[in-house]
C-alpha cells in the first residue's frame, strides 16, 4: 500500500500547486507562468509561441515514453477525483462491460483527440502556418475557458459518478480522454513495463481484479510475461496486490514464464471476461439510445455550455455505437456466407 501513499501525496501537491498558481495569477495578478492545459500546447504550436503549456506537455510526453500513462496515475487531478469517486462509492455500481465492446470503446479518446487537435491547432494553421517561434510562458490565461459553475458540475457528475456506473472504474480514462490516446502513442515504446520477475505466479487473478483500467494483468502477463496495454497508468496496485510478490515495475526486460497451471488459470479468467452478457448490452444500448435521443433533438445548437458538456462524449459515443453495430452485422454476414 506503500505506492498508494505516494500517490495520494502527489495528488495532493498538484492541487497544492494548482492552487498556488490560480491564486498568483488571479488574485495577486502576477503573470508570468500561464496556463498549462494541452490546449495551451497547441494554441501555442498554432501561434508559433513556446509557452508554459508547451514546455510542460514536452516534459510529460517525454515521460510517456519512458514510463508509460504515468502522468494519469499518478498526476492528472480528473484521474484522481475518479479515483476519489470509485473510494467514495465502491464497486457496488459497477456494471461489467463485454471485452469486445470495451476495446470497441478504446477508440473514442482517439476521435477525441482528432476533434481538438483539428479546433485548436490545425484550423489555426489553415490561416498561416507560423514561421519562428518565441519564448513567452504567460501567453494563455490558466482558467481562460467558457465554462460556467452549472457545466462544471455537470462535467464533474457526468464523467465521474454516472460514467462510472455505465463503464467501470476509470472510465473517462479509458474510454472518453484524449489526452490519454496522446499519452498512449507515446507510451508504445516505453521500455519501463510492470513484468513478472519470478515463476511463482499463481495465476489467481488478482492483479486483473484490482485494475482500474481493466487491463488483463494476469493475462497479458501469461501471455508476454509483461503488461502491454498501453492503458496502464503505472497506479502500481497489482503490484500491491500480489499475494507472491511476482510482478515489479522495472526497466529491465524479463524472460520468465508462468507455470502450466497457473498459465490454465490465467487463461481460463481471460475467456471469462471475453463472454457476452446481453445485460451489459442492454445497458450500452439504452446509453446510446438515451445520446441519440439528445443529439437530434435539436438542442445542440442553441443549447447553453451545460448541455453540450454533457452532449459531446454522448456523441462520441454515438459514433462508436453505429460502428460497433455495423461490425457485428459484417461479422453476421461473413458467418452467413461462409455457412452457404
Ligand atoms: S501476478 Fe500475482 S496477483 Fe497476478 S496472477 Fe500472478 S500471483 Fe496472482
Ligand atoms: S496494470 Fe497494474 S500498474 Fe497498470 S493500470 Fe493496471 S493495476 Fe495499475
């Protein structure tokens, strides 16, 4: 539980920090750091200015690429109020979602990140791409957003406590941030890996059970001998939660196996999670149903910054539903000819 510690404390000094910086800024007026969120990144690729928000998002994709979604477990605030939420409210909420349609969803932060990165940086480019760059750290207000008291609530309401009830744990991290699909192109050659360091595995699945980002530890690791999802956020709890202390976050490369019987055991979970439950479908259908219903009723429009907060991943997940549905008729039709 030690690492845990450690991640609440660095939780709590980003907050610290963040606090420190709102109050520098706003109250006593001193501008010299600005705002460090990834739009500030690209508003300054767009602009042609190195500023605090590029120079910070250089240091964390840097990061990404040594060790992975580090920066989500242990720094992004919106990670650990979910974390918070997922404390406060426990797993009784949780509905399982099917594997398939869980890496269906993996997709949509991708969609995500297209949408900003198209807003805020590429349309900027259309005008004029700019020629040099200069160096001002204080180019974008902190808290320069539209976002009014009711959005933010309804932000907070939506991606923390109902998306978690829909989805899991984590779910924004998972299946909404497009920060985290960034973060995820980076981290495919991390060289740091939470692997299995010795053969005592026992293949009971409680590395799987604990992760909040619903990685198939124990599978992945019977498999390859090391986490691959680039979904892992480096939280360290199947780590914690190892009854033989076989898995470690660690550099090094290894080559050891599972025994056979735990290797039966880890696989026999793996298939587990790959069954279909038309109750978990129900579920996502009566989400996409309820999204659809919003967006074509003709509200998006005009609709004050609350709605829309809670309209776009609605549509962003319109988009997977339609897609999810057209593979299952592909995978329907291919199954029909075959039979004929
Ligand atoms: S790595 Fe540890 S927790 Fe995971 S299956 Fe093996 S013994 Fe169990
Ligand atoms: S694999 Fe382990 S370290 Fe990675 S997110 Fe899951 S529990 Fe955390």
């Amino acid at each position: 539980m030690a690492m845990q510690r450690w991640r609440a404390l660095s939780r709590v000094i980003l907050m610290l920090l963040v606090t420190a910086h709102l109050t520098t800024w706003y109250a006593l007026g001193v501008h010299i750091v600005g705002s460090i969120g990834i739009e500030a990144l690209f508003a300054g690729l767009s602009r042609g200015v190195i500023n605090a928000g590029f120079i910070f998002w250089m240091l964390v994709f840097a990061s990404a690429m040594l060790l992975g979604r580090a920066f989500c477990g242990w720094f992004c605030w919106f990670g650990g109020y979910q974390e918070l939420v997922a404390w406060s409210i426990g797993d009784r909420f949780k509905i399982k979602m099917p594997r398939g349609v869980l890496l269906y969803l993996g997709a949509i932060p991708f969609v995500g990140l297209g949408v900003k990165i198209y807003y805020t940086w590429i349309v900027n480019w259309l005008d004029g791409m700019p020629t040099s760059f200069s160096f001002n750290l204080a180019n974008v207000e902190p808290w320069g957003g539209q976002q009014t008291g009711v959005s933010i609530l309804i932000t907070l309401v939506l991606y923390g406590p109902v998306l978690m009830y829909v989805f899991g744990r984590r779910a924004w991290c998972r299946h909404l941030c497009p920060i985290g699909a960034l973060l995820k192109i980076f981290s495919l050659v991390r060289p740091a890996k939470v692997r299995l360091i010795s053969d005592d595995c026992l293949g009971c699945g409680r590395c799987t059970r604990i992760c909040d980002m619903e990685i198939d530890v124990s599978g992945e690791i019977q498999r390859y001998g090391e986490v691959r999802s680039t979904n892992c956020n480096v939280c360290l709890k199947c780590i914690d939660q190892c009854p033989n202390d076989v898995i470690a976050f660690t550099f090094r490369p290894s080559d050891i196996a599972m025994s056979p019987e735990a290797a039966v055991r880890a696989e026999r979970q793996t298939a587990k999670r790959r069954k279909l439950s038309a109750f978990d479908i129900v579920i996502a259908l009566l989400w996409i149903g309820l999204v659809l219903t919003f967006s074509f009723a003709g509200l998006r429009q005009n609709a004050p910054q609350a709605i829309k907060a809670l309209m776009t991943p609605g549509l962003l997940l319109v988009f997977y539903g339609l897609a999810l549905i057209t593979r299952k008729v592909w995978y329907k039709f291919s199954a029909l000819k075959q039979a004929m």
